[in-house]
C-alpha cells in the first residue's frame, strides 16, 4: 500500500476511468502529519551561543580570580548550551502517522520521544483549534495531572485522543481536522472487527 502524505484530497480516491459512483474518496491506507515551529530554531542559535562562549571561556580566560569561578561558568554555560540545543532540536517539530492498527508521534529530528498508541486503546479522537503552549507550561514533551500528555510545538489546531484507561494524548499538528476523520474512521473499522470476531 502506499503512503500518501497529508490529508486526503479529491484526486487521491483509488478510481477506475469508468467509476461515476459518486460516493467519497475512501481514506488513505496511512495518514501522515506534521507541524513545524520555526521560531524555536532562534532559540538553538542562542543555545549554541552559550556553548561557543562556554568553550571560549575555557579556552582562552582572562580570568584572574582563581580556577573554581571559571569552572563554573563554563560548566554552566556549555551545560546552558546543550539544554537549549537538546530542547529545540528535538521538539521544532512534530511527525504523525495514523495506520489502519497504530498511531505513532514522533518529536525532532530524529524520531524521540516517539509514542506508538495502538488504535484497540483508543475510544475517541477530538479536534482541538486553539492549543498553545502556555496552557501546558511550555513548548515540547508535557505532562499534567488534569491535562494528560501533549507534544506542543507551536499554537494553533490539534487533536485529542482520548484511551480506555482515561488517558488523554494532545498533539499539535496541521490539518487536525483530517486527522481526526481518520482516526475515528480507523476506530470504526477495528470496532467493527471486534465485534464480528
């Protein structure tokens, strides 16, 4: 099967030239989403500044007060540093996958922290159109006990998956709306094999 990227479209629904049915497109056999914040690259610049100064520090100080201050404000800086960088990187942006068993979030560049949910767990998917940061306490990877889990990485539209267990996943992403359709289109088809089993 083949992936197709995004929303499904008018153009995508697997037709023959002599199909004049007229019934909507089916559902892509994997829908893929993402959202990207660029603002957060600023605040890597300003991470790999406080390394490039940590490392300056260390390497050519004109400190004269002695060895303890200069270690710690190296330290801090590169360690400064890292956290901006590691924070930024790994949360710019947000991938989406939704197949016909499993929805999967991966954060940054390279995939982590990634979640897999399998699609049994679920009971409902919502659409979210105004998330932002300051309602979980920042950008990034987030936990609050009355809230759930969210990957934030920008403000704007999402979605809410809600699990048996009384778990609740919030995750920004463009084209939510789709998402949503899909996944509760995915439910639909698992609970009807759930209940010819």
């Amino acid at each position: 099967m083949s992936e197709k990227p995004g929303a499904p479209r008018g153009d995508e629904g697997a037709r023959s030239p002599g199909d004049d049915s007229g019934g909507p497109d089916p559902e892509p056999a994997v829908w893929t989403g993402r959202a990207t914040n660029r603002a957060q690259w600023l605040l890597a610049a300003a991470g790999a500044a406080c390394m490039a100064l940590g490392i300056e520090l260390a390497v050519d100080s004109p400190w004269t007060s002695g060895l303890a201050p200069l270690v710690m404000s190296v330290v801090g800086c590169v360690a400064a540093g890292l956290l901006m960088l590691f924070g930024t990187l790994a949360f710019v942006h947000v991938a989406v996958r939704v197949d016909k068993d499993t929805l999967e979030i991966r954060c940054g560049h390279i995939g982590l922290p990634r979640t897999r949910i399998p699609l049994a767990q679920v009971i409902g998917a919502d659409f979210a159109p105004r998330l932002t940061p300051r309602h979980w306490g920042g950008w990034g990877y987030r936990w609050r006990p009355e809230q759930g889990t969210a990957v934030i990485v920008r403000r704007g539209e999402g979605f809410v998956v809600r699990l048996g267990d009384g778990r609740t996943y919030t995750v920004t992403v463009d084209d939510a709306e789709a998402a949503v359709r899909v996944i509760r289109d995915r439910l639909r088809l698992v609970g009807g094999r759930a209940a010819s089993a």
